[in-house]
C-alpha cells in the first residue's frame, strides 16, 4: 500500500485461520467418522423407494455397491425390516403428554405428572407430541390416538401415569407399551422408514358418519399419503401409468403396485360388486381404520 498503510478491514470481516483437523481421533474427525457411519446405516436400512428402487441399484460404482450390500452384523433372514438396537433409550428433547379417552381424573393426575416431569401438556394433537395416554390396555380408534400411532408416539396405558407419579420420575416406556401397532409404528419411525401409507393414493366416495371425511383426510397426510380430489379410473391411462409401490404392502402381492384406493363408507347402502379394478382398489373405511391402528396395509380380498 502507499506510505506503508495497512489495509483496512472492516469489523466482523477480520480473516481467521483454518481449523486445524485432528487426526488422533476426535474432534471434527470423529464428527465426519459418526456421519458416514450413519449414513452407512441408513443405506442398508432403507428396502426400496416408491418405486421399487434400493440405493444399491444406483450406486454408480462397484466399491459403492459392495458397501451397500454388506450384511448387517445383527441382520437375520426372518426379519424384514433393519432392528435397532437398545429401542429403550429415551428420546432427546422434552416429554409432551396428550390424553386420548380418560376420564376427569385421569386428566387431572396427567396434569399433575407433567407438573412434576417439567413436562408439557397437551389438548389437541401436533408434531411435537411424544406420548399418547391411554385408560385401558388396547389401542383406541380415537383421532388423537390414531395420530399417534402414525407419528410414531408411545402409545402407552394409564398405568404408566400412575407409575411415574408414585415414584416422581419418569418411568421407562416400554412396560406400558400398548403392543402390535404403536410398538410396529414406533420402531418404523426409530428406523427412519417410510410412513404406512407412503406411495399411497386415496379418494373419499360418499359420506362418511363413523369417522368424518375430515379427520380421514388428517390421516393419509399423517401416514405420508395423498389424497385424491377426483375418483381414480381404472381404465385411464393415467391411473395406469402411475408405477410408485406400497412400502408396505406384503412384498408378493399385487396390493404391493396397485396404490390408488377408493374408500367407501362401511353403512352406505352402495357397496363395489368388485373389489380390484385395475391398478384401483375398493375398500371399506373400516379396512383404513384398521391399517391405521394396527400400522399395517391389510390385504384385501381381490
């Protein structure tokens, strides 16, 4: 510079060295190890997309391929899904408590639990809800209770509450777990998984008394699915050119590539005469609450 002046830098934009990496192991080494262990997992985890596709097939070269398919240390030919290890480990985060179906006193002790947990409560159902409290000892079709089992919450039993309060801690989950579909959809959801109904189209004919269309709707967005504003026809050639796949549906069945789904209310006095057309399937909102609250895509009978 003229006369020997250094050159001006303005405030926040002084020029800082670059971290020195750490190759003993630590530090951002470690970080970068961990990510691509993670990732690592993931790939092998992950069956297949919506189109039937697993990583492997688009891996570009072989060494990728060959990572790709190693098999998992703890991986056995009778599981279908990738088993994660130590399920029992508490999630990160606050707890956030919601009561589906209890009474005026049972709200009231989960009201006190939360008090004592630094915990929140809950009264309508969002995102940020990781325990669904339920009274008795089987799932409910309840819309907060549905909603959990799709999002992947506890779904646990009242005792839980008591437990906890008798003690002033918090209890460990897996106890009062109700079992088969929260358990299934809480391990789908630790795995990182697709949702039930991901690859899923749904059209809603008619009325609907039971469970309102409305809270229907809530729940294919919840399970990852679409909803349909015009009813699917079996000989379009749009219908038939939609190749996405069920995740899952049972691998060997058609229900596996026919993905649209007409649902009809169970009273109404219309019922399909068939219930396949094509790549379209006709099916009962009583078969949607099921899949739902079992976290299942139930066969149906063709």
């Amino acid at each position: 510079m003229p006369g020997g002046r250094r050159p001006r830098v303005r405030s926040g934009n002084q020029p800082r060295p670059a971290p020195a990496m750490e190759p003993s192991g630590r530090g951002a080494w470690a970080h970068s190890r961990a990510a691509l262990d993670r990732l690592e997992e993931l790939l092998r985890c992950s069956r297949c997309n919506i189109f039937g596709l697993r990583p492997v097939d688009y891996a570009d070269n072989e060494n990728m391929k060959s990572l790709l398919l190693l098999p998992e240390k703890n991986e056995s030919s009778s599981t279908r899904h990738y088993s994660v290890p130590n399920t029992g480990q508490r999630r990160d985060g606050p707890l956030v408590l919601i009561g589906s179906g209890l009474s005026s006193e049972q709200q009231k002790m989960l009201s006190e639990l939360a008090a004592i947990l630094k915990a929140k409560k809950c009264a309508e159902f969002d995102n940020t809800v990781t325990h669904v409290i339920v009274p008795g000892d089987t799932v409910q079709s309840t819309l907060k209770c549905m909603l959990g089992i799709l999002n992947g919450c506890w779904i646990l039993k009242f005792e839980w509450v008591k437990a906890c309060l008798q003690r002033k801690a918090c209890e460990q989950e897996e106890k009062y777990e109700i079992p088969e579909g929260p358990h299934r959809s809480r391990l789908n959801k630790e795995q990182l998984l697709p949702k039930l109904f991901d690859g899923c189209y749904f059209y809603f004919g008619g009325t609907f008394k039971h469970h309102p269309k409305d809270n229907l709707i809530k729940l294919v967005t919840a399970a990852g699915g679409q909803v349909l504003s015009r009813k699917p026809k079996p000989d379009s050639d749009v219908t038939q050119t939609i190749n996405t796949v069920a995740y899952h549906a049972r691998p060997d069945s058609d229900q596996r590539f026919c993905t649209q789904y007409i649902i009809y209310e169970d009273l109404s006095n219309h019922h399909p005469k068939r219930v396949r057309q094509g790549k379209v399937w006709m099916a009962p909102s009583s078969w949607f609450i099921d899949c739902v609250m079992s976290f299942e895509l139930l066969p149906l009978d063709s």
